[in-house]
C-alpha cells in the first residue's frame, strides 16, 4: 500500500485577496492599456515564474505607493488553457501574483475589486481550474469554484463538480503551474471547523457522497459513521464506514471517481492502520476460529493467531496467510469456493511453489518439513540449512533447492504439482540442467 495523504495539517497562510498599494485603475480595455500589458507580459511572466503561455493582456493601472513612494504597475494576464493572473509590479520587486479567480472574490466591504479580471479570455475565472483537475483525473465539470487562499507554496481552491457530488479541495503550486504535484481531495476530509473547510457544499452532500460508494458496493450497512482515511499518491481515495450492525469497511474509491472495492475491517488493518470507526477484535477472534477450522480440515494442524488476506487465486479460491499459536510455521491457506473444490495450506517453504510468498512467518521455521521429506525419498544425512524455490516447470514439476547444516552439496528437491508431493531428491552435482542449476552457498560446488 502506497503512502497516505491529505492537506489536513497544512498550515495555510490566507492570501489577501486584493493587490496592495496605491494605483489608478481603469475599467475600460483600451488599445493602449493591451498594448502595454503585450509588452510587459514577457518579462512578468518569467520574472513570476508563471505557467503562463500568454493569449491576452492588459496594464489594469499604475501609481505611486504613499508610503514607500515606489512605483507600482498591475497588469492581468490570460493565459492559454490556465489560469487568468494579475500581477502586481512594485518597483524592482519580482512580480506579485493573484489568480483572476482570487481577484473574483468579495472584498470585507462585500465589493469587487477594482482589479478583478475584464479581458474576455478571463470572463469565466473558474475555467482556468479545468486544466489541474483532469490531470488529477477525477472527472469535474466545475459548477462552482473559489480561492481559498495561499501559502508561499500553495494556491488552494475549493471547486464542486457537477459529475462527482460533495465537492473537492484543489491544491495546486503558488503560482499555479501544471508541471508541479496537483492533489484534490474530498471535502469530507475536512473539519467544518477547518480554515479549508468546504462552503460550496455543505455536509449532507459531503456525507451523501461517501454512502453513495456504500450503496455501489453492495453491502448491507446502515450507516452509523463514517470517516475519510486518505489518499494515495496514485489518487485512490479510502474511507471507512461503520455499521450499525457492528460490522464495518473501508471503501476504495479509484482515481476517476468511481467504486473500487470494499475491504472488511477485520481484513483492513495494512491500509493506514485500519478501522478506527469499528470494533474488530470479536470478528477477529471468530475469524481465527474459522481458519483454525479450514486449515485442520485441509490437514494443516493450524491454531490461527492471525491472519492476512492474499488476492483470490486464479481457480476463485479464497487465499489466507495463516500465523500458529501450536507450531513456529505458519502457511498460506487456499480455502475452496464451492464445495467441488479441495483446499489446501501450503507451509510456508512450499508455498512460493504455488504462487505466495510468506510475510508473517519466516521460511526457515518450516525446514524440518523439507528434511523430514528429504527422508521420505531417502536421504537422511542433510538437515535442511537454507532453502529456495527455483520453478515449476511448462509440464508440472516443481523444484525447491535446499542446503544441508553439514556444508556438504545438497539437492533439488523435485515435486508433483497435482496432488502436490515430493517426488525424487536431485544432488546439485546432476541439477545444472534445472534453471541454471544449484545457486545456495554450499551448494555451487557440486
């Protein structure tokens, strides 16, 4: 699992909202006034470091500071396929930077800014967004948007899409620029008490968005609460839901929006710690007491102590890793679907033969089960010192090397896939043929 994250503890610096200073500002759009802000746009943009391939723009006004008697300049630029600027120039100072949906917002005295966006190609300040949500790839057709404000690394919106409900927090570089990390996370994720508290949507329809996925999932849950758990740096998104049955899920939700997956919460602890919501620990230990029973049946004496989901194997079975409170090996559970189906557990220095690798236990806990079947076909002077899976071959023999504790050259140990069974031990001396031979130190000098 992918690292989690979210804007939650970023200290947001509140922009104001309006360039500062003293300046004469004109409202109609003069040749002139374009003229000018043509000229100057090449240089502010690099001065500013904008993203900015510059399609129109205009010097809004200019005046002297009363205070520090510098000169100031205001231009607003728009820009192709981003977001419309408006720079202020104070007099050698690298540009000032204000995106025109930031100049959109009301001032305290509930008045627009005499500096707000007028070039046509800025008419929609919010449309500039459009460009930064679909490269995070969450489908937004923007019905609303606004500036929050900004740090001296972030510029953070709030936009409601009309596609995907509850509303998002868009964070983007200060200035924004699409060559720099975008994320847009749900506004779910954050308090209303938050200063990136969401206002475009309130917080039935932020709820109403997470059940949405509860409903899409199939499951049966009425919901008592619920809660957003983080995003990954892959854009998935996960929340946790709890039943008022008991029960309780963490919904996967994909990077276009839509419903990946439900994950029980006895099953969820690998995901950025697990449920918080929902009591597991009954659920658990009936789980245990479940594959405790699976596992005997299959012939694998198992007391679970704990357990690890795996992804379904090919043939549909369900695939479990297995820890024992009654042996030091644990093994990895294949547990049938239908009753047609066999299940098998498979120890963990025979399990990669079939496809998993063991996590929870080590494989060297389970070499007193490839000595005693090296006995089996014979061989009982090698203690099993080290083991590795070499393959199955194209026609169904696998092949397992193992080193013996006395340092002399060991095996190949060959194995029918189906019924799984050791079927003939290989020195290493006569192996070099089986996928480039013996490799375990000891071994190579066969």
């Amino acid at each position: 699992m992918r690292s989690f994250g979210i804007g939650l503890a970023v200290t947001l610096i509140l922009s104001a909202l309006a360039p500062q200073g003293a300046f004469a500002a004109g409202a109609e759009i003069t040749k002139e006034a374009r003229a000018r802000g043509m000229a100057a746009a090449p240089g502010l943009v690099a001065a500013a470091h904008l993203d900015c391939q510059v399609a129109d723009a205009r010097m809004i006004g200019e005046g002297t500071d009363p205070k520090t008697k510098i000169k100031e300049s205001l231009y607003e630029l728009a820009c192709a396929g981003n977001e419309g600027m408006v720079l202020q120039q104070s007099g050698s100072n690298a540009p000032a930077s204000f995106t025109c949906l930031q100049m959109a917002e009301l001032g305290a005295d509930g008045k627009k800014s005499n500096a707000a966006c007028t070039l046509p190609g800025n008419a929609d300040p919010k449309a500039g967004l459009a460009a930064y949500t679909a490269k995070v790839g969450i489908p937004c057709t923007l019905d609303k948007a606004r500036a929050i404000g900004q740090s001296p690394t972030n510029a953070v919106f709030e936009v409601a899409c009309h596609e995907t409900p509850g509303g998002f927090i868009l964070m983007t570089s200060a200035p924004p620029r699409l060559d720099q990390p975008v994320t847009m996370n749900p506004c779910f994720g954050y308090p209303e008490d938050s200063n990136l508290a969401c206002k475009l949507t309130d917080r039935a329809a932020q709820s109403a968005a997470v059940d949405a996925l509860v409903t899409q999932s199939g499951k049966t849950c009425a919901i008592k609460d619920r809660r957003f758990i983080g995003a990954t740096d892959s854009h998935k998104i996960y929340y946790e839901v709890a039943c008022q049955d008991g029960k309780g899920y963490v919904l996967e939700q994909a990077a276009n929006g839509a419903f990946s997956k439900a994950i029980d919460c006895v099953q969820a602890d690998s995901i950025a710690g697990g449920c918080t919501l929902t009591d597991t620990r009954q659920a658990k230990t009936e789980q245990d007491s479940l594959y405790s029973k699976l596992a005997k049946a299959a012939g694998f004496n198992c007391d679970v102590s704990g357990y690890a989901p795996l992804p379904v194997s090919e043939d549909g079975k369900e695939v479990v890793e297995l820890t024992c409170s009654n042996r030091p090996d644990g093994g990895i559970g294949l547990f049938a679907a239908t009753a047609s189906q066999k299940s098998d557990v498979f120890d963990c220095a025979h399990s990669e033969l079939k496809g998993f690798r063991c996590s929870l236990t080590k494989a060297d806990a389970a070499y007193p089960h490839l000595t005693a079947e090296l006995k089996t076909l014979g061989k009982s002077t090698c203690t099993v010192s080290n083991a590795r899976a070499v393959g199955v071959t194209s026609s169904g023999e696998g092949y397992i090397e193992v080193a013996c504790s006395d340092g002399l050259p060991g095996y190949m140990i060959e194995f029918a896939m189906s019924p799984f069974a050791p079927k003939a031990p290989i020195p290493c001396s006569e192996a070099h043929g089986i996928n480039g031979g013996c490799t375990l130190a000891g071994n190579k000098k066969g």
